[in-house]
C-alpha cells in the first residue's frame, strides 16, 4: 500500500513538473537552479498528507515559488561577484513547459528574463505568478506573504521597469528567422553597411563569459561601437560554423568560432536590433544538444 501511494504521488507529481520546471526557469533564469527548486519541491511532495492538500497544482505552485525566491535571494550575492555580464542560461524551447498563452511565450524569451534581474525576488515572484500564470492577487499574496494591495504594486512598479525593453510589437518567428539571417550575411559579408542598417541606434552587446571564456567584461553600448566590436570579433576569430536554434521561444544562432560555441539571442524593436546576447560561458550551454554545424 506505501509504495503504491509514493508511486501515485510520483505519477501526479511528472503531471505537474513541465509547468513547475517553466516558473522556476522564469524565476531563476537559470535551468540547473530551476531543476533543483523542483527536485527540492518534489522531496516536500513525497512527505505531504494528501488529504490536506485539495488543490495539488496550487500546492506546487506555491511551493516552487517560495523556494525560487529563496534560491533567487542566495544567487544574487552571487551574480553581484560574477566576471562581466550575468546572462540567463539559453534553454531548447520544448524545455520550458506549455506556452498556450503569449503571456507564456513572452515571459521565457532571453530578453524579458535578462530584464527581470532588474526586480526585486518578490516582485519578480510576482510578476511571474501574475502575468504568465494569471493567478488571482488574492492567491500571490499568500505565496509572496504580503498584502494584496502590495502585491498589485510591485506588479506594476515590475510592469514599469520591464516595458522600456520590451517590444509592444514583437516580430514573428519567421520575421525574427529573416532578421537573423541579413545579421549573419552582413558579419560574414563585412557589409557594414548593411549591418549598421540592422542595428537600432542604442544597441547594447552584452557577453557572457563568466570568467571562463574570453568576453567583453562590460555590455558595449550605442550603433558605432557595436559594429566596431562586431567587426573586430570577425577579424580576430574564424567563423566555423553555425545554425539556427530555437531557444527561448524565439530562433537565435548557435555559432563555432575558433573551437568556442556560443549562443547568440537578439530583442528587437522596432523592425532592428536592440540588444545582443551573447552567451560564452561553456556552463551554461551544456543542456543544448550537439554543435553547431
């Protein structure tokens, strides 16, 4: 009878887990904390009564949220100590759970995750809860422990810092596609030209090289100097191959160069460029499958 009881819960836990693993991701920007916070999330399951527990999916829900925002607390000391720009791990799309909603979509792309480092463990908790999950204020307020008028503020002071990076207008897959392509056809072509024309007068490049790789220690800001620096990476290291992935629900280039993989994710606005993400640090492109070619 025990163990038909650990296997039924087990099974009902794997139910569950894909949407878990997606609000962690969004929590944590980071899918080996994520997978922690709900392997910990499981092991609290395992020892739970089920007879007090009616709403299993709210249970969880509130349970991986509350360890996020303690293991988000924790990771910020460390992100603070990191070498050149944090970046959140680039993860395959059929990675991160049911995206039914734009809501959904929208809250894993590398941008907006990248953008929610700029929030407070709480606010992004509820932001999270709020805007892909669409949970009541009601219920985030118990997760969160704070009040319902609070939580509807740091909703929307999360609202305001988001909405200066993110595209009202976000471009579709097979416009993103065509995008990345004139990109990597004017790098390649040394058209700079064609590559200046791409970019939005502010772009930002950030690397992410956390000390391991080589990479720019500081994002490099503004038209000019991006395509200097781009131009400089061409001239200094040999492209050897690349491919276009799906990552975080949007296509972005996996590239070889000189024996080094990367990930490259872009935002835009407006129909250009406006930031650059360029993920070297070898740790965080060990889930994604095979090299480029």
């Amino acid at each position: 009878m025990a163990q038909k009881m650990v296997a039924e819960l087990a099974e009902e836990f794997e139910e569950h887990r894909p949407v878990l693993r997606g609000l962690a991701y969004r929590m944590l920007g980071s899918l080996w904390d994520a997978d922690d916070v709900v392997q910990d999330a499981y092991l609290r399951w395992s020892r739970v009564d089920r007879a007090e527990v009616r709403d299993a999916r709210g249970f969880l829900i509130t349970v991986v949220s509350r360890l996020a925002i303690d293991q988000l607390r924790s990771a910020r000391v460390t992100r603070e100590a990191y070498v050149g720009p944090w970046l959140p791990e680039p993860v395959a799309t059929n990675e991160l759970g049911p995206l039914d909603t734009a809501e959904l979509r929208d809250t894993i792309a590398f941008a907006t995750v990248h953008l929610m480092e700029r929030l407070t463990p709480p606010e992004r908790a509820v932001f999270v809860l709020r805007e892909a999950f669409q949970l009541p204020y009601e219920e985030i307020a118990a997760i969160v422990d704070a009040s319902v008028v609070n939580c509807r503020q740091m909703y929307t002071r999360a609202g305001r810092h988001l909405a200066a990076g993110r595209d009202r207008f976000p471009l579709s897959d097979d416009e993103h596609a065509k995008l990345l392509t004139r990109f990597l056809q004017a790098a390649q072509g040394g058209d700079l030209g064609a590559l200046t024309e791409l970019l939005a007068e502010d772009v930002v490049a950030w690397s992410d090289g956390g000390g391991k790789v080589t990479a720019a220690r500081r994002p490099v800001t503004g038209r000019k100097k991006v395509v200097a620096f781009l131009t400089g990476l061409l001239n200094r290291y040999e492209l050897e191959g690349f491919e276009v992935l799906d990552i975080n629900g949007a296509p972005a280039l996996c590239i070889t160069a000189d024996g080094q993989r990367q990930i490259a994710a872009f935002s835009f606005r407006d129909g250009r460029i406006d930031n650059i993400y360029a993920v070297r640090n070898p740790d965080k492109l060990t889930r994604l499958d095979g090299p480029a070619r």
